[in-house]
C-alpha cells in the first residue's frame, strides 16, 4: 500500500515582550524577541493530555533504539524524535518533569502553573559531584511527571520523524 502523508515542517515560535513603564514616558523601557525553529520531515505527532494524580512519579514517554519497540504505548524510536514539549496546564500547581537514562543519570527540571518545558534533543548528562559536565553525555530513556502539590492537568507533544 502506497502512503499518502508527506512529512511536513513543525514550526514553533517564541515570542518575549516586555514593557517597564517609568514616570516620565522618555525612560519607558522594552524588550521585543522572537525566536523561530523548524523541524523537518516531521511525519508523527503525537498528543496527550494526561490527568496526573498527586501521588508517584508517572511514565510517560519510553525513548528505545529499536523501531519495533516503539510501537507501544508512549514509546518512540530515540532517532526519530526532534520535538518534545510538556506543558503544564494547572493555573497554580507545578508539575516535576524527571528525565532519565539507564547509565544512571536523572535529571528534574520543575514546570510552574500555565509553563512549559521543550526538548529539542534526547541527550542528557547530569553530575552532583561538583565537577564538570559534558554536553552530551547519555541518551533520555524515559521521562516521568510528578504532580507537585495536587492532581494536575498536563499536554505532553512529541514530533518524529518516523
């Protein structure tokens, strides 16, 4: 069977604006930035909205090297992931994002209320010990969430190629 999707561009855009107001209008002062990045050949999108209790650390991506693994639920082939975007969409709790990988290292970044955390690379490093910390270290094999303070509401995007 022949296929009919093409893959297409993912293009996501940050936009900062900032505007500080001073008595006299003459020392207003502002900040304007837009930053774009685009993401080629991108064929997969997948999106999720997961209820997360406030209870245990939660799975929800399984990065594998085999294609065949990547079939199951919330897994992706390592290779073919370009984007990954958690948005955390609670107006008043955080949410914890924990990255792993198997060599041991563990990362926790926290997502405030109405924020978002992206990955553009499945790489990871992460060192307590005080020294030095390589740019590319390991491979993420899994990412789980962890509701701060009360269940939460979460969007979980990931864009592949494959």
């Amino acid at each position: 069977m022949a296929t009919r999707l093409t893959g297409g561009t993912l293009t996501v855009t940050i936009t900062e604006a900032l505007t500080v107001t001073h008595n006299n209008s003459a020392d207003n002062r502002s900040h304007a930035q837009t930053i774009t990045k685009t993401f080629a050949s991108i064929d997969n999108i997948d999106v999720r909205v997961l209820n997360l209790p406030n209870t245990n650390q939660v799975k929800v991506v399984d990065l594998v090297d085999n294609g065949s693994e990547a079939g199951a639920p919330g897994a992706f082939k390592r290779s073919a992931v370009e984007y990954i975007r958690i948005t955390n969409l609670d107006d008043t709790n955080a949410v914890g994002v924990i990255l792993e990988d198997t060599g041991g290292d563990v990362a926790g970044i926290t997502v405030d209320p109405d924020a978002s955390f992206i990955l553009t690379s499945t790489d990871i490093e992460a060192n307590a010990g005080g020294t030095a910390v390589t740019a590319r270290g390991g491979a993420i094999d899994e990412i789980f969430l962890r509701a701060d303070s009360a269940n939460v509401q979460v969007e979980v995007l990931i864009a592949t190629t494959a």
